[in-house]
C-alpha cells in the first residue's frame, strides 16, 4: 500500500506539469474534487504511466539502498575486512574480496557453500573471510563455538576443515557430534570442547552480532564485496558478475 500511494504521488507528478500555475492548498472543495477526477480519468485511461511511476520510485528506492549500504560498509571497513580473528580462506592476497556472514544451520548458506567454493577455487583470486553469525538456535550457536574453539585450539587449517564439514553435516548439532566428527578429523575433541565456553569465543560472536547490528544485517547469507552488500543467496553465475564487476571499478 505505501509503495502504491508514493507511486500516485509520483505519477501526479507526472501528469501535472512544472509551469502549474495555481497553489493546489488555495483550491475550493469542489475544485478539488474535478481536480481529482481528472487525475484519476488519465490514470485509468493511461495505466502504464503507474507503472511507470511505480518502476521509478522502485529504482530511487535501490539506488539509495545501494548507496546506504555502501555508506555502512565504508564506516565499518575494519571490523569487516580486518577484525584480526575472523578466518580467511581462498587467496589471501586476492584482488576481489568476499566477506560471508554465515550460520551452518542456514538453508541458503548451505546451498550457496559449495557454489562460494567453486568461485574461489577456479578464480585463484579471491580472498574470502568467514563471519561467524549465529542467529537460527541453539545448534547455530553450538556450531559457531564449536568451530571457533578448533581454530583457537587447534589453527586455521583446522577450522576451515570443520567450517566445511559444519556446513555439509546433515545430524543434529549436539557436542556429541561435532566431538565424534573432531575425533573422526583426528582432532583433540576434548581440547576443542573445554575451548568453547572461552570468553574469546564469545567476544568473536558478540563482536560479529554487534557488527551486524550496525550494517542493518538481520539474515544469512550476507556478503559484502568491496563496499557493497549482497543479503540472501546468489547464484554461482551471478557472483561471478559482482566480481567482475567489483574488478572493473578497480581497474577504471
């Protein structure tokens, strides 16, 4: 309904001309209402220029989306791309950089993980960084303090060998399991277990949340490339646009 209303609005702006020559707050009540019936005759005579209203107000609305996001990143440009714990996998010296709040209980996340680890692979040049972002229960929350404790026990290596299996498990994601999974890695699952109740593991995920509150992120996937923002699932063939997109403004 709101989007509907501004579009009336823009559209009367359309269809009324810039030269107006009289204050439409001096009109009578009865010129009102001619006034409003013409409108509405030119409206239903001519849809598409609703349409089209509603097409540009649309296009304002994402490009001041677009640009507010990248006015957050810009703010927040440290504590996403050089927070000093968060893992970085792929080419760490890559051109394009692709940062990832992730949940593993997240369906999307999931199903954008192996198409995520194709682009790097075959590119060769893409840095990606991992932000642990629980936010789907308490199994989000298990597994985000159960890969981190592997990093902080066991280092980086090992956590980017139990984010994949995380995010490929299909058992519940009880410390049971993700011990006998750590054991089955040939990992100490009792170190990394007595690790995940550090108070490092919770200042990565309260900085990570914290984070996310200030770059308005509410849902997972999220990525950031550069000084965009891409909320929701991307499909493979449509990353590799934004990179190359994101490489072409770095070369203009």
């Amino acid at each position: 309904m709101t989007r509907l209303v501004s579009a009336a609005a823009l559209a009367f702006g359309l269809v009324t001309t810039p030269a107006l020559s009289f204050d439409i707050g001096e009109m009578t009540e009865d010129e009102r209402a001619m006034f409003r019936d013409e409108v509405r005759g030119y409206l239903l005579e001519n849809p598409e220029v609703l349409m089209e209203a509603i097409s540009v107000l649309e296009q304002r609305q994402a490009d001041a989306a677009e640009q507010n996001d990248a006015n957050l990143v810009a703010t927040n440009a440290d504590s996403i791309f050089n927070d000093g714990f968060s893992h970085v996998g792929g080419n760490p010296e890559g051109d394009v950089t692709i940062v990832e709040f992730v949940d593993y209980r997240c369906g999307y996340c999931r199903k954008a993980f192996p198409e995520l680890n194709e682009l790097v692979s075959s590119d060769g040049d893409i840095r990606v960084i991992y932000k642990e972002f629980p936010i789907l229960g308490e199994e989000s929350v298990t597994s985000s303090r159960f890969a981190i404790a592997t990093q902080l026990a066991h280092g980086e290596e090992a956590y980017a060998e139990v984010h994949d299996a995380l995010m490929t498990l299909r058992a519940n994601a009880t410390e049971e399991v993700l011990a006998r999974m750590a054991d089955d890695m040939g990992y100490d699952s009792a170190e990394i277990l007595d690790r995940m109740d550090d108070p490092e593991v919770n200042r990565r995920i309260e900085e990570n949340h914290m984070l996310a509150q200030r770059l308005e992120i509410s849902g997972t996937p999220t990525f950031v490339l550069e000084d965009q923002m891409v909320r929701g699932y991307v499909p493979l063939e449509a990353m590799r646009g934004m990179v190359e997109q994101v490489r072409d403004a770095q070369d203009s």
